[in-house]
C-alpha cells in the first residue's frame, strides 16, 4: 500500500467515526444503531494502519488480492446491516399492530354508544332536528 492510499485510509476511517459520534451527540442517530457503523470505522482504521494485517487475511482465505477481501468485507457489512434493519423493522411492525389492537380494545370498552370500530373516530352523528320531532 502506497503511502497516499494509507493517508486516504486513514482519513477516510476517522472522518467516518467523528461523522458517527457527532450524530449520536446531535441524537440524529440512536446509539443502539450505531454500532455497525463504528466497527466499521475501526474496521477500516485497523486495516488501514497494519496492512501486512489484511494481506493475512487474503491469503487466509484464499483470495487472489486485498482488494478481493475488502469488496468480500463490504458485502458481509452490508448483509448485517440488512439483517439489522429487518429485525428492527418486524419489531416494530408487531408494535403497531398491538397497539392498534389496544386501542381498538380501548374504544370498545369505553362504551361509546353505536361504536363501529376505529374508522369511526366521531362516533354516532345525532341530528337533534329529528330526534325533536321537528
């Protein structure tokens, strides 16, 4: 590795991990989200500073060059951050649909005369000109 792309590297590693801490301090990003993204930031730090590192790893794995395990790195974090997502996403979604159920409960139980369900929001209309018989 050239001394420019160890400089790139570098750069590009810290300026992803202070970008990271300045959204969670800025609380634009939640710190249970935010773990994927600092190891990455150290991921890249680490195999910036100790190439002879990710050369290893190459060959370990069988890989014909660095830039190979790197694109190899980038898709598994690309997966767990897939996987990540939709494990938040179906937590949710059985959130909502249990407190959709709860306040459909909620509003059969407070006894709202002629309550049809959640579509009817205003509840019964009353015409007061017919009711008096008028």
């Amino acid at each position: 590795m050239t001394p420019r792309q160890k400089v790139f590297a570098l750069c590009l590693s810290v300026s992803l991990l202070l970008v990271i801490v300045d959204l969670v301090r800025r609380r634009k990003l939640r710190e249970e989200f935010c773990w994927l993204w600092i190891t990455a930031g150290i991921m890249i730090l680490v195999l910036a500073m100790w190439y002879d590192l990710l050369e290893r790893i190459t060959r370990l794995i069988g890989a014909a060059l660095p830039t190979t395990t790197i694109f190899l790195f980038g898709i598994f974090f690309l997966v767990a951050i897939t996987i990540h997502y939709s494990v938040r996403l179906s937590e949710l979604a059985a959130k909502v649909k249990n407190l959709a159920q709860e306040m459909a409960l909620m509003g059969c139980r407070s006894g709202c005369p002629g309550h049809a369900g959640a579509s009817d929001v205003r509840g019964p209309q009353r015409y007061p000109d017919v009711e008096a018989g008028e």
